[in-house]
C-alpha cells in the first residue's frame, strides 16, 4: 500500500479554491469555491478520483471557498465538516448538512490522521488542516497548509513545522498592494492581521517551519490583482534556498504533489 499522501490543489486563490487530499484508503475534499462542473472538470484533468473523497471540510465561509458547496453536497452523502461558528455564519450555507467540530479537533479520515488549528481571518471561526499518516506507531508522512490568515498562529506554526508537502499563503507583495487598484480600507483588511499573509510574511515564517522531512513548498492564495506568481516564488525560494523545491499553486490549473 502506498503509505504517502498525495495532495491536488484544484483552486487556488480569490476566485475559488478546493483542493483534494488523498490517504490510502480515502480522500478528503477541503473547500469548494468553485461549482461542481469545474470541480469535476478539474479531477478529471489531475486524474482525480471524487469518489474516493469520504469527507468535505470546510476552513470558513467566504464565497471562494464555499461557493460551490451547495450543490456539490446535494450529490454527496458523507460528512461535512465545518465549525459551528463557520456552519451558522452564512443564510446560503444554513442548509447544508453539517458535522459542527471544535477549531482544533482531531479527525480519522482516508487511513490519515486530521488535525485542525486555528486562523487569523475576518470569518467567524476560521480553521485549517493537517494531514498525517501513521504506520505502527510512527509518523510516516505529512502536509498541511495555511491560507487566508492575516498572521499564523502559534497552532499554525506548529501544524505547519515538519511537513513533506508545506502550503503556505502567499496572497500578495505589499508593494504591489499598498500602490494597486485597490481602495485604502481594503489594504488595510487584506494587509492587516484578519486578512491575508503577504510574499515577505510567507518567507519570514519558512525558516521555522522547514525540516529535513519537508521537499515540497507551495505558495498559495496568490492575488491576480495584488501579485505575481513570479514575486511569490522568488520570495519563497529566496528562504527556501536548496532545500526544498518551490511551487505556485494556480487559480485556473490544478497542481498535484504526490
Ligand atoms: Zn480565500
Ligand atoms: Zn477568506
């Protein structure tokens, strides 16, 4: 049995996100912005296999991560997981069949073991995840990501250390924010410490959070408006240095890290 995680990030960044984790003898789709078709047309694309998925969790309400859950969940009959305060924030999102979970609870979902932390964002009660698969007592594999968080916390910090596969946000380059399109007071909320992590945040927190486990870092969340998949990069990778390889995370093509 392959004892790995795989991971596809079918979205990525502020016109939706959703991404499919797989363990060994399950899958877990975390987030679904994007409509069922593109949902689909995105599997099928990565090779993505939905009817393996066993779950949804879902990290908070806000449109581009939840946008297509209502008529994904009409054609799904297993749990969704959110946070109550994440579960009752929205009248679009009052129907749906949630599981109600503490922001740090502990799941078994795919043969892997699911870890919640908290997140600095403007929602109710916003949450991510960490995955890890277990043999005999021993951690054999892990990955995790933290998006739409304006700083980490101290959870995150930790759930994020250690990891083979590491996400990390890189919503935008201050520069590029503090002089693009966008009004003062939204600079002030994607740059404050309830919005979004910038490119330099991203690369400041790298230094902690790389292991000699870790081969794979994914900036994630970038901005179409307020950065380049070229600045988050060179930023992470400027932190990363050789030893581990960078990758951006798209918002229009799925991108697997087996
Ligand atoms: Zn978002
Ligand atoms: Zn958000």
């Amino acid at each position: 049995m392959d004892a790995s995680i795989h991971l596809h990030i079918l979205a990525s960044g502020s016109k939706g996100n959703a991404a499919v984790v797989e363990g060994p003898s399950g899958s877990v789709l975390v987030d679904c912005g994007i409509s069922r078709r593109e949902l689909h047309r995105r599997a099928d694309a990565a090779e993505v296999d939905l009817s393996r998925v066993e779950a949804i969790l879902v990290t908070h309400e806000h449109t581009d991560h939840t946008s297509g859950l209502p008529v994904v969940c009409k054609h799904f009959d297993g749990p969704v997981y959110a946070t109550f305060g994440t579960a009752h924030a929205r009248p679009t999102l009052a129907a749906l069949p949630f599981t109600t979970v503490a922001r740090d609870v502990t799941l078994s979902l795919g043969g892997m073991r699911v870890q919640a932390f908290p997140l600095s964002h403007d929602v109710a009660d916003p949450i991510c995840f960490r995955f890890e698969r277990w043999e005999q007592n021993h951690l054999v594999d892990a990955l995790a990501w933290a998006t739409d968080t304006g700083i980490l916390t101290k959870q995150a910090l930790e759930a994020l250390r250690g990891c083979r596969i590491l996400g990390i946000e890189a919503n935008h380059d201050r520069e590029m924010l503090a002089t693009g399109p966008y009004p003062y007071f939204l600079q002030k909320r994607v740059g404050g410490n309830h919005g979004h992590l910038s490119n330099a945040q991203a690369a400041e927190a790298l230094p902690q959070l790389l292991t000699s486990e870790t081969q794979t870092v994914v900036a994630m969340h970038i901005s179409q408006k307020n950065n380049l998949p070229e600045l988050a990069h060179d930023a992470l990778c400027e932190a990363v240095g050789t030893q581990a390889e960078v990758l951006v995370a798209s918002q229009t093509e799925p991108l697997t890290i087996w």
